[in-house]
C-alpha cells in the first residue's frame, strides 16, 4: 500500500476537491452525447471512447513513462483497471437483464455507499450530515430515475440487478480506495483507460456485432473520450485521491440531475414536478453534505 496520510493543507483540500467536482459536470453530459452516437454497441462505444480518454493522456507519461508504470504497485494496476472496467462490464450486464430504470437507480446508490466507505479511511471522520446530504441525493435521483411512480423489482431480473448492485460496489470502492495511493500519478490514469478500452474491445467481440459510426457519430465519440468516458477519470483520480471524498461523494447526485437538465434544454426530454423535486432534494443534500467545507472557507475567508 501507499502512504495512507491525507491532505494537510485545507486550502489545497479543497483546490482538489473542485478539480474532482469536474468529474460530475462532465458525467452530466454522458446521456445527451452517447444519444448522438447512434446505435453503437456498448463494449464497442466504451473500447472507443477509453481509447480517445487513454491517448490523450500519453503525451504527459511519453517520457519516463514504462519506468513509471514499472514502478506502481501491483494493486494500484488492479485498483486503476479493476474500477474503471469492472464498473463498465456490471453497469451493461446490468441493462442487459433488468429494466433500464431499476437498475440505474440499484447502480447509483455508489455515491451514498462512498460516503459510507469514506469512515474506513485513516483521518476521515463520518458525520450525520455527511450520511444525510447523500441520503437527500438518493432521493433525489430517484425522482428523477422514476418519475415520482416507484420501482417495482421482480424477480425474473435478480441477475440483473444483482450486477447493478456489484456496479455500486466497485465504483465506490475503487473511488474510497484510490485514496490509498496518493503518490501514483494521475497521468497513470491513461494506462487505465488504454487497459480498459483493451478489454472492453474483447468484450465487444465476444457478444456484440460491430457498427461503426458515421458522419457527426465520429464526433460524439470523440466528446465521449474527451469528456464523460475518458477526460472525466483524471479529474476524478486527482479530487478522489486529494480532496473531500465524502463531498464528492455527495455532489456526483449532481450528475443525473444536470444531465435532464440538458435533455431538457435540447428537446429531449420534458419537465415534470419530479425534476423540480428531486432538484430541491440533490441541492439540499449537497448544501447538507458541505457544511465542514463551508465552514472552513468562511474560516479562512
């Protein structure tokens, strides 16, 4: 293992804090793009948008960077690839055996379960509004995922979720764990995506028939590498590994939120009271969440 101690400089806590918050902004753009990308499979999409997400990290590990890689421990190779591939496979395993919604919702309970995890990290210590802000944003997310009318889970789709439930899992862990590894560079991150792209390229060829996109398809690919599927798991690796985990954990609700909202501003989708509830919900939650983060940047301001 690394070294275990966390952030001394409140300041640079909190600098790495909203760097990792980047991560949120450019998952809330994942629905609306991968729209544009047409009827690309899900192993094929993921292998090309990892591929992009790796190769624009090469430039920075170009020099130095095989004695680099040589050098990280062996659990930060299955930590780096395990999470970011291990996420993806149960996540499509999961929409392939249960009900989109039901297992959206199943899946997305990793970010209370990173609040949750965060009380197993050496300095880090788990309040009541920490657990209750991401408690307001599972809320929220379900409005959004539901549209108010519930879930009704049966049990011809156990499979499925039970690989959305293993989808919670990984993520959550893979996000609380990484603080574990804090001298691993973030430019590290483009192994991952590049291992991650290898993967899921043999997972295309085993269960899916190939389609290659065509015209502003090859854009949208693009934008996923550069943004949701690619670009996002640098500023996540840095803010996981440097900044509040718990108010992070908190402020990925955002995520589903802000990506209606831009279904919404693109015609894709219509406002309910759902939406404004689950908006009420996830900002509550948020500002709940932030209260040690709020405190002390009225302490230093």
């Amino acid at each position: 293992m690394g070294n275990e101690r966390g952030p001394v400089d409140p300041a640079g806590r909190l600098r790495a804090t909203g760097i990792g918050a980047v991560a949120v902004l450019l998952w809330a753009s994942l629905a609306l793009i991968t729209t544009l990308t047409g009827k690309i499979p899900p192993f094929q999409l993921t292998a090309m948008a990892f591929a992009v997400g790796g190769i624009i990290g090469l430039p920075r590990v170009v020099r130095g960077g095989r004695a680099v890689a040589r050098g990280l421990p062996r659990g930060a190779w299955a930590l780096g690839i395990g999470g970011l591939f291990g996420y993806h496979f149960f996540y499509f395993l999961a929409l392939r055996n249960a009900p989109a919604a039901d297992a959206s919702l199943i899946a997305y309970l990793w970010p209370l379960l990173i609040v949750v995890f965060s009380a197993l990290l050496p300095g880090e210590r788990l309040r009541w509004w920490h657990t209750a802000g991401a408690v307001l944003g599972l809320g929220g997310t379900f409005m959004l995922v539901t549209g108010g009318q519930g879930v009704h889970l049966r049990g011809e789709y156990l499979l499925g979720y039970a690989a959305a439930v293993v989808c919670a899992v990984v993520w959550s862990a893979y996000s609380v764990a990484n603080r574990r590894y804090p001298q691993v560079p973030t430019d590290m991150v483009a192994f991952f995506c590049l291992a991650t792209a290898t993967l899921a390229a043999l997972c295309h060829v085993l269960f899916e028939t190939t389609v290659w996109p065509h015209g502003w398809q090859w854009l949208a690919v693009l934008g996923l590498g550069l943004g949701p599927v690619g670009g996002a798991f640098y500023v996540w690796d840095h803010g996981t590994k440097h900044g509040d985990i718990r108010l992070l954990g908190t402020l990925s609700y955002f995520a589903p939120l802000l990506s209606t909202g831009l279904l919404l501003a693109t015609g894709r989708a219509s406002a309910t009271w759902p939406v404004a509830v689950a908006c009420v919900l996830i900002t509550g939650g948020a500002m709940l969440a932030s209260a040690d983060a709020l405190r002390a940047a009225r302490r230093r301001g």
